[in-house]
C-alpha cells in the first residue's frame, strides 16, 4: 500500500493584494456605518451604532486571512479596533450617566485609533498599500 503525499494550498494562504482587499473593505463599510451613526440626532444611540459597526468591523477582520508577514499586525488591527469600540462604549456609558467631567474623560481615553492607524501604517511600511485610516469620534 502506497501513501501518496498531495499539497493542498492553504485556504489561509492569501496575497498581499486580496489582503489589502479585505482589510479595505472593512475600512469602507466602517467608515459607511460611521457616517449613518454621525447622522444620529441623540448621543447615546450614536454612540452605540458607533460601536456596533466597530463590533462588526473586528468580526469581518476576524474572518479575514493575512499573509504570514502580516500575521502580527493583522491580530494588533483587530484587537486595536476592538479596544476602540470599548472605549467608545465608555464614552456611551458616561453619556447616559450625563456627567459632563466624566463624558470630558472618557473622550481624552480614546486612545485606540491613534494605535489602529500606527498598525495600518506599519502594514503600509511592509508593501500593503490601504488607502484609509480610522478617525476618531
């Protein structure tokens, strides 16, 4: 009996380009739901689809493969976008409390797209060209 070895490519195994594919995607939908929560007349329920489309935006990259140079920073994306929806639920959490001090606070915690954007210009340095950045609120 004879074993025959067959490679089988990855189905983890992606380009440099459907990565950046992929991780654009999610930063267009994102930034969509951004501008739909913005429209929002009430701060709260604005705040909330902010984090839901943050929520959703961790998900998508979650789902999304990167080649093994990115492996790290793909991790770090997600985990910093993930960060920013916590924090933004802080923000959320202290509107509905209605302290202006601690609102004031919270909005100067809201650290985590400065440390999103340092991940994608790091992606940027290694050759994956995403055209777009995460703002913050």
């Amino acid at each position: 009996m004879l074993a025959t070895a067959v490679a089988v490519p990855s189905a983890q195994a992606v380009t440099k380009r459907e990565y950046v594919r992929a991780v654009t995607s999610v930063l267009l939908q994102l930034r969509t739901d951004f501008r739909a929560a913005g429209r929002l007349r009430e701060p709260s329920p604005a705040l909330r689809a902010t984090k839901a489309a943050l929520d959703g935006a961790a998900a998508r990259l979650g789902y999304a493969h990167a080649p093994a140079d990115a492996a790290s920073d793909h991790r770090a994306l997600i985990s910093g976008i993930r960060e920013y929806a916590r924090q933004i639920d802080l923000v959320r959490a202290s509107v509905d409390y209605g302290d202006i001090g601690t609102i004031a606070s919270h909005l100067r915690e809201v650290t985590a797209p400065r440390a999103i954007n340092k991940t994608l210009d790091r992606l940027v340095a290694q050759g994956y060209r995403i055209p777009l950045r995460v703002s913050a609120p």
